[in-house]
C-alpha cells in the first residue's frame, strides 16, 4: 500500500474482510440466496425472469460424456467461455475471432490461437473443479462476447470493462470501473492485476484509481497519459436501478452487482456477488462499513427512491477528500482564472480545461492587454512565415528572435491557413487559489468561445472533474 492509502485508511473505518461477514454477509444474506450468487447460471435465470438484462447464452456442457459430443460448429465467432461456479474471474476464456484459413481455431486477447483441443482440455479443468469454489466439479457454459463501447476503447485492453456496485437495503452505496490491462490478459479483475476506479454516485464520474490485489492508487493510465479521473459513465441512473432491482429479485441483503455497457444493447449483468471484493473501498478512498451504517435501517419503499437516497448521500463527498489527501484541486472543464502580465496589469478572464492539448494557449488581443503589444508587434516585424525562415536551423532561428522583447520561445504550427511561426510568452495565472507560471502559444482566438486554453503541461496541481462547472 502507498502513503496516500495509509494515510486514508487511518483516518476512515475500513470495512476488513472478517467484519464484512460477520455483521453484513451472514445476517442479510441467507444461505438460499448465496448459493445463487454463487451459481452464475442460477443467478442468470433469475435475472432473466426479474425481466433484467443479460449476455444470451450459447451453449452449456455439464458432464465429460456431453463434452466429447459436443458440436464445436455452433460456437459463433467470438465468445465467451466461463465456469459456472468460478471466482475472481479465474478460468474465464475470451475468443474474438475465427482464424481463417483453419478449421475451429479461434484468436485470443492476446493474440495466441486456440483450437477444440485447447478448448476441450480448458473445460474438462472447469468440469474437474479447478476454478470453482471449493474445488467441487463444476459446470462450463458460453455466452456470448460483449461488445466494447467506444468510450472505454482507449482505457481497455483486449476485454470489456465492468462497473461493480455495491448496495444494501435497496441503496447503492459504492461504485468502481473495473478495467481490464495487458496484465491481466483482458480480464476486469484487480485479483489478476487490473484496475479499479472510484465512481461518484451522484454524477457517475469516476474519480481515485488503484491497480491490483495491493490496491496500489494511481492517477494515469500505464503506458499512457490518459488520466483516470473525470470519466463519465454512460447510463449511469440506469445501471443504479438495475444494481437495486437485482438485489430485489436475487433476494441478496449485501449485494455486489458486476454490470458491463456493451455497445449494442447497453448495460447487461455479467454476474451477482455476494462476498464483494474491498478494493472499492481504496478506489473511492472511503469506508465501506461507514456508509452501510447511514442506510441501515432506512425504510426505502421504491427503486427510485433508493437510488435518490444513495446518490444524496454519498455523491460529491468525495471532492474533498481527493484535495486533502492528493494535495491537488479538482477543477471543472471551464474555470475562472485571474491572469497577470507585464508591468503588473492581470485581467480576470473565463478559460476552457483541455486535458486533450499539452500547451497553453492565449488570444492575441488579450496578450496585448496584458502588455505584450511590443512583443508581438517586433515579432511580427520580423515575420512569422514558415517559408521564410525554414533554411535556418533552430539557433539561427532563434538568434533572429531573441531581439523581441519578452518573447520565450516560437513554435511551429500547421493549419488551413499554411505553415507558421507562433510566439510563446511566459505569464502567470491564479487559478481556484493557486499561482501557475505558464508558457503560452499567442494565437488570434476572437472568433472562439474562451480567450485562454489550459492544456496538460499546466494541470500537474489540479484533478479534472468534466462534471464540475
């Protein structure tokens, strides 16, 4: 664990795995409904006839005689192979196409092939009991394989991305993305090295991120820049009352609700649970046992009604906490910032947050009335056209330029226009109480909405909420 998570977990009551039996699991979930949760094509019937949304089932093998005479030629191809009582998401198989040119071999995640021998020797483990509970034989069944949501294809690798709610008595109370990574070949499951990320339950935007079974928090997508806070969750009071009516219909007190958005047909459940995992309580850098105690014993009568209560009492909390602990603010996508220049003139201008640019940028005009007119009007003299200059390597270029006053650097910018040279020019801002010294790109942004753009280079102290305005 980080010092961020220990510094959390010593200022909130976390919910261990032995306290979460004794006074959530055992008292609220009787042995009945376990053993559905714990049967995924028990608790899929159920969902089924509670008239919620499911992947279809393509075909189920119970025994090793109805293996051998199986007909592999119904298999579509892309599915999803998985074993009835399997935990932590171990023995699932995911094929996304056929191989051509080869009979009955299907791709995997990550590239390797798989034919009937391959699948065969797979599901005489499922049916031996090597991935189920208690090791007890067991039951193999495919289905079929969802289809990604353009939104998470960036964050996802070779698999389908999950969101997990918690609810007890008809309230959601916590919520995490669960996103599958190269290392844990495709699958959603933090057990297997994925990443969990905290969701706001009232906007649905996700927020802390962790990675793993040592819940270790980070705020960047490995291998990328993409930041894992701010994503918006596509249907998201929709997948809250689904969470309250599967708990309904399953009869489960304590509830862990597995629900993918699949391109298609929106969200489906892929599974109940009734021992949910508690590495949603790292991800949303809150307690697990504090909030079950806020909704226990509160008569919730409707669906709706839970939802309202859960959304009311554990959204936008989480705000906080994120700039106590992070030392970072959380900002929106447009922000008010007091913006100085030369010869102390500042003007308060309204500027847009674009995580997807690196540099800053400001409107010419507005440089101006920050006192940058003789800079721009020398460089201007000079001339800015790429033509001009492009037979001068970058010393000679800047040996030309360095004459202008208070000029920190030009850059080179491709547009419908032509090829040009832009000026770069230092100034500070405040923003949401914090000084930010920036290099700005000078262009003419009379013609758009906001005078500032504030790019990457200059958000290394603040979180982006895009709910936040």
């Amino acid at each position: 664990m980080n010092v961020l998570y220990n510094y959390w977990k010593n200022r909130h009551k976390v919910l261990g795995m032995n306290s979460r039996n004794l006074t959530y699991v055992r008292p609220h979930n009787l042995k009945k409904a376990i053993r559905i949760a714990d049967n995924k094509l028990m608790s899929k019937k159920i969902l089924r006839k509670g008239g919620l949304p499911i992947p279809k089932l393509i075909a189920r093998i119970k025994k090793h005689e109805e293996l051998e005479n199986f007909d592999w030629d119904k298999l579509p191809y892309s599915f999803a192979l998985k074993p009835n009582r399997g935990l932590g998401g171990e023995g699932i198989l995911v094929v996304y196409g056929k191989k051509k040119g080869l009979s009955n071999t299907w791709i995997k995640a990550d590239g390797s092939l798989v034919n009937v021998e391959d699948i065969k020797a797979h599901i005489r483990n499922i049916l031996d009991g090597n991935y189920s509970l208690s090791n007890v034989p067991d039951v193999a069944f495919f289905e079929e394989r969802l289809k990604l949501l353009k939104l998470f294809k960036p964050y996802a690798f070779k698999g389908i991305p999950d969101i997990r709610v918690i609810v007890y008595n008809k309230v959601p109370v916590m919520a995490m993305l669960r996103l599958p990574t190269k290392e844990s070949k495709g699958k959603a499951n933090l057990q297997q090295n994925g990443i969990g990320v905290g969701i706001d339950l009232a906007t649905g935007v996700t927020t802390t991120a962790v990675q793993g079974k040592k819940s270790q928090i980070i705020e960047i997508l490995p291998g990328t820049r993409l930041s894992l806070s701010g994503i918006k969750i596509p249907f998201w009071r929709e997948i809250l009352e689904l969470a309250v009516k599967a708990q309904i219909v399953s009869g489960l007190g304590f509830l862990g609700a597995d629900i993918a958005i699949d391109r298609e047909n929106g969200p489906v459940f892929l599974e109940l649970n009734a021992r949910a995992g508690l590495s949603i309580q790292v991800a949303n850098l809150s307690g697990l046992k504090e909030r079950l105690q806020r909704v226990e014993g509160l008569k919730i009568k409707t669906i709706k009604r839970g939802v309202n209560v859960g959304m009311d009492l554990f959204g936008g909390e989480i705000e906080e906490e994120l700039e106590e602990i992070s030392g970072k603010k959380v900002i929106g996508v447009k922000e008010k910032i007091k913006i100085k220049g030369r010869n102390k003139k500042e003007k308060e201008v309204m500027a847009k947050i674009d995580t997807g640019a690196y540099t800053s940028s400001i409107d010419e005009q507005l440089a101006r009335e920050l006192g940058f007119s003789k800079t721009l009007d020398a460089f201007y003299a000079i001339g800015k056209k790429y033509e001009d200059l492009k037979h001068l390597d970058k010393k000679e270029r800047w040996k030309i330029y360095e004459k202008v006053p208070y000029l920190t650097a030009t850059v080179i910018v491709h547009s419908s226009h032509g090829t040009s040279y832009r000026p770069i020019i230092k100034v500070r801002f405040v923003m949401d109480k914090r000084i930010v010294t920036a290099k700005m790109t000078v262009i003419d942004r009379s013609h758009l909405k906001y005078p500032i753009i504030i790019g990457r280079r200059n958000l290394g102290r603040f979180l982006v909420d895009v709910n936040k305005n």
